[in-house]
C-alpha cells in the first residue's frame, strides 16, 4: 500500500503558459508523482506523491532544476527551557523531522532556533506546537506570525520595480538621444568632431554612448531573460524568455559591430532597450494586478482573532489565538470576534455571522449552540468550548477549500495549455521565415534607404519575436477563477474546484430539496384530530404519540415531541421501539402497542382509516403532513405538522425562472402536500413520495429527458439539498449545492456549498459561473486574436519592434485586468 501524499508549494519565477507546463513536466519526470497541477495565476504546485519514494527536498531540487524557485520563510524563536547542548541537539532533530522544515538550527549559547521552512506546508504556530511537545517553550521574535510567502511575493514584486526603475533611468535617455540624433534636434557638437567636418566623424563616439547606456539594460536588467532562456532550452522546452532574449539580443548584438566600425549602418541599443524595459514594466504592473486577485484570501485571513481570553485552572489568560487547545474554556465579550469554533457552555447573545454566511441577521446562540471562529459577538458575554482550533477550524476550512478552487485547472484551460504547449516553438519558425522572407523575396529597396535588405529583414523578425504572447493565454483562466472563487466567498459561496464553477453557469434544471432548502426544517404541530368513536381527549394522544417519538431524529418526530413538552405532557420511555424509514415508528406504550406513521404504513398494516380518511385529505390540501396515530392497531386520530416556507424561497424561485432555468422539488411528501408548497413558490415540477434512496434515481432521470421516441434532451441538473440525507444525490446531479451548512464546509459530495441557509444563494453561483466563464471567454479571445491578428502584421513589417514589446506587454496586464473586473459585478 502506498503512502501517498498532497504537497502544495508556492513557486517563484513563473512568467507565462511555457512555465507552468515546464514545471508541470519537470515534476512528473519525478518517481513517485502520481499528479502534478500548476498554476499561474495563484503560482502554486499541488502534487500527489508516494512519500516511500520521494521526499519534500528533491521536489524542490527538481523545481530548483528546472529554473524555477520554491518560496520559503525563516522563523527565528527563542528557546526556553534548554538545560544543555544535548537538548538542542534533540530539538532541532524532531523540528528537521516535521514535514515542510528544510532546515533547523539550535543554538544552545543563544538560546535561539532559526528554521526554514514552506509556508505552504507548516506554519510558525505549528513550529511553535512542536517545540512544546518537545518540551520546551517557544517564543517567536518580532511579535506577530508572519505570511511568509506573501513576504516571498513582495519581495519578488520590489525586485520586478528596481530592475524597471533601473531600466528607465537608462533607457529613457537612450530614446531620447536615439529619436533626437534621428530628426536632427540635438547640439551640434554630438554631431561633429570639428566645425570642418561632417556628422560622419561624430557617429562612432556617440555610438559608444549609446552601447553604455544599453549595456546594463540588456545585461543587468534583462539577465533573467537570458537565465530563463538557458533553463528552458535546458529543459527542452521553450517559453517567453526565450523570445525576448532572441528578440533583444539580434537588436543588440547587430549594433556591436557596427558601433566597432566594423560595418556601416543604423544601432538599434535602443530597440533592444525599449523591448526589455516594456515588458519589465509589464510584467511588474500584470504582477502587481496578480497580487490583486487573491484579496478576498487575504480578507478571509484577515478574519481571525488574533488573540482569546481563555480560562485555565481558574485563571483568566490572554494567549495567541495559535495556542488555543481544543477543551479550553474560552471567554468572549460583546463586540469581540469568537476565535475559534466551540460550543457555548455559559451565557446567550446574538452572533453576527455574516462575514462568512452572507446572512445578515445576527443568530442568537444560547448553551448548546455552536460558535464559528472569525464572527462578531455582539450583545451577550459567552464562555463557550474549543472544539476546532487552528486548521480544523470552519475558517481555516474555509480558505483551503478556495485556495484548492483556485489552484484547480477548470476544463476550459485544456485549449488554452495545449496552444501554449507549441506556440514559442511555432513563433520561433515563423520569426525564421519571416527573416528568409524579407531578405530573399522582399521588395527592392530605395537607393536612398538607411537600411539594407539583411537590416530590414532582423528588424521585421525581432519584431516577430517580440509581439508574440504566450503570457495572456496562461492568465486567461486562472485569473478569473481566482478572482470568480474569491469573490463567491465573501458571498458564502464555495465551489470545491474550478470545475465546478465552470459548470454551474450551464445547469439548466435545478432540483430542490423541501425540507431544510425551501421550508426552514422546523416543523411545527398546527392540529390535532382524534377518533370520535375512541373518545380519547387530544392531549392523551399527543402524549402517547410523543412518548414513541421520544427517541426519534426525525424532524416530524421531533416536533410532535417539542409540542408534547411545551404543553407540559408527562412522556414516559417506551419499549420495543422500531423504526420503519419513510414510513414511521413504533412502540409498546403502557402496555399499549402505538404506532405513528403516514398512509403507506397503515396500509401495510390494513389498518382502516374510516372517518379520519377525509380529515387527512383536508390537511394535505393545506400543505400540512398528517402522522396517523393507532392504538392497538385501531386508527386513534391524526397529528398534523407543517413545515414553514422560509421567507426568501418565493423570491429565489423567481429569480431561477428569471434565468431561464426550470425548476423543481424533490419531497418524501405525499403529493397533495408538496404540490400545495409547490404552488406556494412557484415550482414547475413536483416529485413527491421519493424516498431518501429514491432521490439520486430522479435527478438521473431529469438528467436524460425523453421528448418522443427519436429525440432526447440532455439537461444540465443541479442538485440543493442539506448534504447529508442528499449526499447520494448531491453526487449524481452535475452540479450539487449543499444549502445551510455553515459549520460542515468539507462535504465530499457537493462541489458546492453555500454557507448560508439563504435559497438565493443558488441564483447567486450560478450568475457567479456564468459571469466568470463569460470573462474567461473574453480572455481567451483577447489572447489568441491578438497573437492571430499582430503576427502576421508584424511578419508583413506593419510593426516596430518598440511597439510590438508594447503591445506584447500590456496584453497580459488586459487579460488580469479584465478578470479583475468580476470582483465588481452585481451576483
């Protein structure tokens, strides 16, 4: 049996589509990888790996390989309780022991531990966990933990403006001298050595001033185009640097010797320049764009508590939110944020939970109710008990489920990854061509011309070179699913992957759930009807009927018992107690044998209804269910119980029909019943009396609708329910919602979960996919039309060099741009 593993690790360096498959390749190539994903746009790596065969330090060797790097942070922490060298030795063995540590050093003079480790993997609060279980106490330096791959980001978005501000301050003036030599608008003495003679004499001595403002453009500036380049031909492949270091470099190294007098002609340092710094300015503003994406992960971080008042041994203490220990009694005051998951021991209040459901009433919580981390108390003190902390918490939870939504590969990339795959080699042919073109088949030049046919022909092929993009089409996708992703989460929408965000869009039936989706799953007695001929007074039967239900979890059960209690019924235990599914119960009561149950158990049983039959009919035309009560096998009355429509079912049903979408409900009612709350909001279709196992067997069937005997229509279903009765169903339809569960965010059945109970939600992903794949689209059109539309203008010489890096820089910067747009569309 293998022992396989998920590793997600953030990855610097990554420029365009080429990158991403070199890594993706390179990884792969490793024994032991069973799958590798990489994204650009969140640049991160997930793979699957058997841990027998391969080990944290020779992924990253192998990324490290293939020219890329692997962010890290360092964590420096003062050790206490070390009694001699011995023991920091011992220490640093089980922190080089834990998974994504690199590096461990313990110094026992200083009393300090510096370890290097993958943000992605282990955080400085785990660190913190396992000196303590080592034995010691750990103290971290510098106050509050910090995000040591967003440090890695911002250092690698600094080093992009140095090397740009560089780059202006010598290509600037480069243009400048450049256009002005040109059109004969400098002094006079750049143009003359004495006042004798002509320009000629000047061209070479300012040649050289050119070359000295070009140098460290081309060769500090642009290195890592040059360093990327060799890695990628290294690795067989070729990506954007590649391109621009050929492009660059032709316009450079055609202007040595020229500048050397070897040669007469026109220098173009200057085009070489312009082209490195255009796209260094780029590639800093498409990364200062790429951080933007990612805000609604940062947001949710922001979320969390920073520290608790937890309550140890009788004492009140103040710790960090990180050191929170699942059983501790934590206290929270009004306007305090609850900082980890737990249930409430001592006080009541209201809770505003909206940050991570989206509903905006605040929800009371007495002793026995949940607490999620990250929401606002807001009247009431609460003392209530860890029961999740750090990454098991609902939040923790939470962002783990975006960040896999966002570095998942939605089925539309596929296009985009296979174009990518061939595109630089293809460019590389026509730029070739081009040059062959032009300068053995190029129209004649004007005896007057400042440059020959070989000086034309270089030209039109760097301009080639450098127009060409394969940066827009890698962001195309990944970009709008990490903005779409994001912004579904702070609505209380989580898709599982970008999968399920593309499909949602195209759902075009959407079943759902009665009980606990339309209704609020609270049913309630509304009428009791007993047996004139038994003569049995209504309380004595809710008694015995209560009595049965005592230890029932079925929510008719439940509210026949809550009824009971709350009119201050004396219930006594019952024996041989059987349960019958989407039938009823049974039990000996007193020495009387009790059953509760619908229509069908009476019917299996031949017990008569008699009378009782047309006040079961009357009730079910109300949208109430009827529980049939018998005792001793006599029909003894009818409890009838209603579940209410919750307040936005109505107008979310609308909102479906609005869409263009069909609606309908899936119910274990009987038909009257379901078609009285069908009527109330609007469905068109009803399925009723579908028993829990029954529920995937429908959708399949609106899956594949029969029109006649020749033609067939394949519907796009989508599935709402609660997740857990509807897990099997959630799982058949193309699209499962799982409605109302904003504490179980993990549910391996529902591609997606809305936090809230709130019906809307439903109409809200699916304008959410629609509007994502809507961007996506016009990504990907941007990016092939682009390249489809400038190649061959610049292959027919309609584009300058200069221009070409222009365009090609920005197109990218476009593409994240637009997709940031959806973080302000009305869902």
């Amino acid at each position: 049996m293998t022992d396989t593993k998920q590793l997600t690790l953030p990855i610097t360096g990554m420029t365009c589509a080429n990158c991403v498959a070199t890594v993706e390749r390179n990884l792969k190539k490793l024994d032991g990888v069973q799958s590798a994903v990489v994204n650009l746009s969140s640049e991160r790596a997930t793979l699957d790996f058997d841990a027998s065969k391969l080990e944290l330090t020779d992924v990253i060797a192998r990324v490290n390989r293939a020219g890329y790097g692997v962010a890290t942070g360092e964590a420096d922490l003062v050790i206490k309780r070390l009694s001699d060298d011995n023991d920091a030795r011992r220490l640093e063995k089980a922190l080089t022991k834990l998974d994504g540590v690199l590096e461990a050093q313990v110094t026992f003079t200083t009393e300090k531990a510096r370890v290097k480790y993958v943000p992605t993997i282990i955080t400085q609060a785990e660190l913190r966990r396992a000196v303590s279980a080592a034995g010691f106490e750990a103290i971290e330096l510098g106050g509050q933990a910090e995000d040591a791959e967003a440090i890695a980001r911002e250092h690698e978005i600094n080093e992009q403006r140095r090397l740009l501000i560089i780059g202006l301050i010598f290509t600037v003036p480069l243009f400048a001298l450049s256009m002005s030599k040109d059109f004969g608008l400098l002094p006079d003495f750049f143009y003359t050595g004495n006042s004798m003679e002509g320009m000629i004499e000047a061209q070479p001595w300012f040649g050289w001033l050119m070359l000295a403002l070009a140098l460290p453009v081309q060769f500090y500036v642009g290195w890592q185009y040059y360093v990327g380049a060799f890695k990628a031909i290294r690795n067989k492949s070729a990506n954007m640097d590649v391109l621009i270091a050929m492009g660059s470099s032709a316009a450079f190294f055609y202007s040595l010797p020229i500048t050397f007098g070897w040669l007469m002609g026109h220098v173009y340092y200057e085009t070489a320049a312009v082209i490195i710094t255009l796209i260094k300015l780029g590639k800093f503003l498409e990364a200062r764009a790429k951080g933007r994406t990612s805000e609604a992960i940062k947001k949710l971080m922001g979320l969390r508590a920073k520290t608790a008042r937890v309550i140890r041994d009788g004492i009140e203490t103040e710790v960090p939110v990180d050191d929170v220990r699942v059983g501790d009694v934590v206290m929270v005051k009004p306007g305090e944020k609850i900082p980890v998951d737990g249930v409430v021991v001592d006080g009541r209040s209201a809770i505003d939970e909206s940050m991570l459901t989206g509903e905006s009433l605040p929800v009371e919580k007495k002793p026995g109710d949940g607490v999620i981390g990250a929401t606002l108390n807001k009247l009431g003190l609460l003392k209530f008990e860890a029961t999740k902390v750090g990454k098991e918490t609902a939040l923790a939870q939470i962002i783990k489920l975006v960040e896999d939504a966002q570095g998942s590969k939605a089925p539309i990339q596929k296009m985009a990854d296979q174009v990518s795959a061939v595109f630089v080699p293809i460019v590389i042919a026509i730029a070739a061509l081009t040059f062959l073109g032009w300068y053995f088949f190029g129209p004649a030049l004007p005896i007057n011309a400042d440059v020959d046919n070989f000086t034309r022909a270089l030209i039109y092929t760097v301009a080639v070179l450098v127009i060409a993009c394969p940066c827009a089409m890698g962001l195309a996708t990944p970009t709008a699913i990490m903005v779409g992703t994001g912004k579904g989460a702070e609505a209380g929408i989580l898709f599982r992957n970008s999968e399920a965000l593309e499909r949602a869009g195209k759902v075009s039936v959407v079943v759902l759930d009665k009980t606990g989706t339309i209704t609020k799953g609270q049913p309630a007695v509304t009428d009791i009807i007993t047996n004139h001929e038994l003569r049995i007074p209504n309380d004595e039967l809710l008694r015995l009927a209560a009595s049965v239900e005592k230890g029932s979890e079925h929510p008719l059960g439940e509210a026949i018992w809550a009824e009971a209690t709350t009119r201050g019924l004396t219930l006594v235990e019952p024996a041989g107690f059987k349960a019958e599914a989407g039938h009823g119960v049974q039990a000996e009561v007193e020495g009387r044998s009790v059953m509760v149950g619908n229509k069908r158990m009476f019917e299996a049983r031949g017990i008569s209804l008699g009378s009782l039959e047309s006040e079961v009919t009357r009730l079910q035309s109300e949208a109430k269910t009827a529980m049939l009560v018998a005792i001793d096998n006599v029909a003894a009355g009818v409890i009838a119980v209603a579940d209410t429509i919750k307040d936005s079912s109505k107008d979310a049903i609308a909102d479906l029909h609005k869409m263009g979408l069909k609606v309908a409900m899936i119910t274990g009612d009987n038909q009257k019943t379901a078609e009285a709350i069908a009527k109330q909001v609007g469905v068109d279709t009803v399925l009723a009396e579908v028993l829990p196992e029954g529920k995937s067997a429908e959708v399949k069937k609106l899956q594949s609708s029969v029109v006649n005997q020749k033609s067939k229509i394949v519907n796009v279903v989508a599935m709402v329910g609660d997740g857990v009765n509807d897990a099997p169903a959630l799982a058949q339809a193309d699209v499962g919602l799982a409605i109302g569960t904003g504490t179980d965010v993990a549910m391996a059945a529902a591609p997606v979960t809305l936090m809230s109970g709130d019906l809307r939600g439903v109409s809200r992903a699916i304008s959410l996919s629609r509007k994502t794949v809507t961007t996506i689209k016009q990504n990907l059109f941007w990016a092939f039309i682009y390249n489809v539309i400038l190649i061959p203008a610049a292959m027919l010489g309609y584009l300058n060099p200069m221009l070409a890096a222009g365009a090609m820089a920005f197109s990218s910067v476009f593409v994240v741009t637009n997709s940031l747009r959806l973080r302000g569309v009305k869902i």
